[in-house]
C-alpha cells in the first residue's frame, strides 16, 4: 500500500520503518526540514534499537522515503497516519494545533479518497473534529466529490523497544466508522497476524487514554504500598512479586521507585483529566495518582539530604538520565527535576548516561558529564540511581566504593538487593525496603 505518515518522531519514523518493512511503501514526512535533511543522509534523530539499520534497509529497497513536501506525500499516498506531537498546554489539554494545521494540509491536497488515521495520542473526539476541520477546508470546487474516512489507530509502543512492539504487538486497535476504512485498515496490519479490536472513533480514543492511565496508576498504587513497607518494615519487591504471581494483576509496572515520566504519562494523564472535567467528570482517582507520582520525585531528594545531612558542596553522582533505560527521550524525565532540585541546594552533580548525555548538556548546565558510573562516582558523597539501564545492575562495588568519598547509594529503582549492597559497605536507600528511620 502506499503510506504517507506526517510526523516523523519517535512513534512516527518507527512506524514508517516498520510498514516499509513489511512491503509497503512509505513517505516520512515532517516540517522540520533539519530532521529531513538528516535522515536522507541517514542520521537518525534519535537512539532506538534496531531503528537505524531497519531505516537504512528499507531506504537502500526503495521502499521508505523522507520528505519535508507534506502537499506532495498528501497527494501520493491513500493512506494518511497523523503522528505529530500532541504536548500538553498550561491548563493540561493536548495541544491539538498540530494536529489540526496537518488536517488543513491535507484538505487543501486531497486529490482522490484518502483514509486519514490518527495515530497520535489524541483526546476523544479528535477524530470528530479532523474529519469536521477536512471538510470545511476542502477547496470549493471539490467539495462534492472528494470522498475521506477518518480513522483512529492508537499507538502503544514503548521507546526502548518500540519495533519489537510494533511488529509484534499484543493488539491493534482500529477505530472505524466505514467498512472501507476497516477494510483498509485490517489489510494493513494482516502481516502481523495478531488480534485486532475494532470500535467506534471514540472508544478506541478512549482505549489509548485508559490504557496509559491504567499503567500509571499501577506505578502509583506500587509507590503507595512502598509507603506502607516503609512504615511498618516490608519489603516492596517481595510484596509486588507476591501480586504479581496473580494473573488477574501481573507484575509488569508494579516496579516502586522515583515514579513515572516520559513524554507520554505525564501528559496523557493530564489531558484525560481535563477532557473528563470538560464533559461533567472529575476524574479524583488520576488527580491522586499524578501527586503520588509528583511526591516520588521530591522524596527521592530528602532522601538524599537524609543521608547526607548538609547538600550544599556534597559531590553527587547520577547513574542514568532517560525517563527509562534503551532510549535517549528526556522529555518529563525525572532526573531533570531532581538534578535542579539538588543544584538549587548547592550540589555539585556529575552525571552518566549510556545514551541521553548529548541531549542533557543543551538542558542540563553546572553538570559534569562522565565516560561511566566509575567515574561519575570519583569522589561523590553518594550516588543515585536514576534510571536502571541495565548496565548499572552489574557495577563493580569494591571499586565504585574506593573511588567514592562516602558509601551512600540511593537506589532511585530498587535495582540492588540492600543485604548485598550492605555487604560490600554501603549504606543502602532503597524505596520501600524496610524500616526507614
Ligand atoms: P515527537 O515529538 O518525537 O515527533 C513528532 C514529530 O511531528 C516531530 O518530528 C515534529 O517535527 C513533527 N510535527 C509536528 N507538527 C507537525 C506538522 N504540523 N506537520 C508535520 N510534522 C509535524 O513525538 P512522538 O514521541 O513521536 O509522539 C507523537 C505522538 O504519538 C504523540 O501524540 C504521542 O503522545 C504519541 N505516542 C508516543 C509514544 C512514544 O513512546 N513516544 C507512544 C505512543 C504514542
């Protein structure tokens, strides 16, 4: 099938990559001509494993090209994913603009039937209003005869592993009001032979806004319970290994620690929140998993200042900078906000990341970047788990612990087992792991 996709991120340049793969053909386009220009000299704007090479691979086949000329990819293409950004307004609303500015583009193009499908994260009744926006931008003489379906197709990959999850996803979700849009849409994803539940527009905008909301709320019910563990002397890990056993729970996402971030939670919690308020709910229980989530970040502070008494001067070393391990995404990352709050008090931080580094110097001034944790540890005070990249799981501690000034790790993931850690000599914080005095 021939594919434009209008947005060319995280969700849309694996996505394209991924269709050409299967043997469509598919034009990435975006308007941001520098991101353009990179990726037809084949650098990728961002670390995703596998992506390059699945790039590079359908490109050389002539099967995935990239363009900044949205009009032309419009007129080419019967099929038209919208995956721009939909970032979060002041007042916590998805700001559609983008959204909306692509559906003008493509009315003002359309030149035969099109299937537009809203592959960004959008609140419901989006797909309400690009068909509504298409139609009243559509050029007078064509406004009899061109025909469109707008459809919602949400995206559930995860940065880190997102062409894993995309060619072997646990569900498609199609919203659909037109056969013809289902059929397309199911001919589409056949390949990946895999279950396809099929709804109305609404409901599968809702899917994507419950499903997220679900999630974090499952890291903020784990960040309660490790409240509870600390309060009485239990161990989290043990307790949500003990759910998670129970398949009606599972223990995915049961993970206590510094809470979630990222450029998706965050943002999508808010906007369901508000589109609930607008149309006559208050949505308390997500009001309370976002300010669980918001105390995660700044326990995670006193925590330090608990076990360091002073912080001004203190030297301390962060391991790991990503929202979460196999992706250099920053966006609503926490350790942003917890390097602010500790430089505010006169910490001296130097920071590893296997991959984030280059993106955290433009954001992150007063940082020290490191080679490795070994030497983001040369004379810390203490050193903080940020971000558990699964090369911190396998430090060398007797050499981390000489080169430190004080033994202190606060494990921001519960990576460490704390009778291990004690054992090579460090005073050990973890998240809900015991009694805290
Ligand atoms: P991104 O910021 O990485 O990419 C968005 C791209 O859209 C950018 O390259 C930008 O230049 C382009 N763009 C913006 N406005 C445009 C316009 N008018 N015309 C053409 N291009 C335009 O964002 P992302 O992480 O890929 O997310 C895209 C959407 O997918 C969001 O709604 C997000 O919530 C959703 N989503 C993201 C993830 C994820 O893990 N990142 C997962 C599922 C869903």
């Amino acid at each position: 099938m021939n594919i434009t996709i209008i947005g060319t991120g995280y969700v849309g340049l694996v996505t394209g990559a991924c269709f050409a793969d299967l043997g469509n053909t598919v034009i990435c386009a975006d308007n941001n001509k520098g991101k353009i220009a990179s990726l037809k000299k084949m650098v990728m704007p961002i670390y995703e494993p596998g992506l390059a090479e699945l790039v590079k691979r359908n490109v050389k086949e002539k099967r995935l090209f990239f363009t900044s000329d949205i009009k032309e990819a419009v007129k080419k293409s019967k099929i038209i994913f919208i995956a721009v950004g939909t970032p979060p307004l002041d007042n916590g609303e998805a700001d559609l603009t983008g959204v909306e500015n692509v559906a003008k583009v493509i009315a003002k193009n359309i030149n035969g039937y099109k299937l537009i499908v809203e592959k960004s994260t959008v609140p419901v009744e989006t797909g309400f209003w690009v068909a509504h926006t298409i139609k009243v931008n559509v050029p007078h003489p064509k406004k009899e005869k061109i025909k469109f379906d707008v459809a919602s197709n949400p995206e559930f990959l995860r940065e880190g592993q997102a062409i894993n999850d995309f060619m072997h996803p646990d569900r498609i979700v199609i919203g659909v009001e037109s056969q013809a849009a289902k059929e397309l849409l199911c001919e589409l994803y056949k390949p990946l032979k895999t279950h396809i539940v099929v709804t109305d527009i609404k409901s599968a905008e809702i899917i994507k806004h419950a499903s997220n909301s679900f999630l974090a709320t499952k890291i903020s019910f784990i960040n309660a319970i490790a409240r509870i563990c600390e309060l009485v002397g239990a161990d989290v890990v043990k307790v949500a290994d003990g759910m998670g056993l129970d398949k009606r729970i599972g223990r995915a996402f049961l993970d206590a620690g510094i809470g979630y971030g990222g450029s998706c939670f965050p943002k999508d919690l808010d906007a369901f929140i508000t589109i609930a308020k607008k149309n006559g709910y208050d949505f308390e229980l997500l009001k309370m998993v976002r300010e669980i989530n918001e105390f995660q970040k700044g326990d995670i502070v006193k925590r330090i200042k608990d076990a360091l008494w002073i912080i001004k001067d203190k030297q301390i070393g962060i391991l790991g900078l990503s929202f979460k391990p196999n992706t250099d995404d920053l966006r609503s990352a926490p350790s942003i906000d917890i390097i602010k709050r500790l430089q505010s008090e006169g910490a001296k931080i130097k920071a590893y990341d296997p991959q984030s580094m280059g993106k955290a110097k433009e954001i992150l001034p007063g940082v020290t970047f490191c080679k490795d944790a070994y030497a983001a540890a040369q004379g810390a005070d203490c050193q903080v788990v940020v971000t558990e990249w699964n090369e911190f799981k396998e430090l060398d501690f007797p050499r981390l612990k000489k080169s430190m000034r004080q033994a202190v790790m606060v494990d921001g993931r519960n990576i460490y087992d704390p009778e291990i850690m004690k054992k090579h000599g460090f005073r050990y914080v973890g998240i809900g792991r015991g009694k805290v005095k």
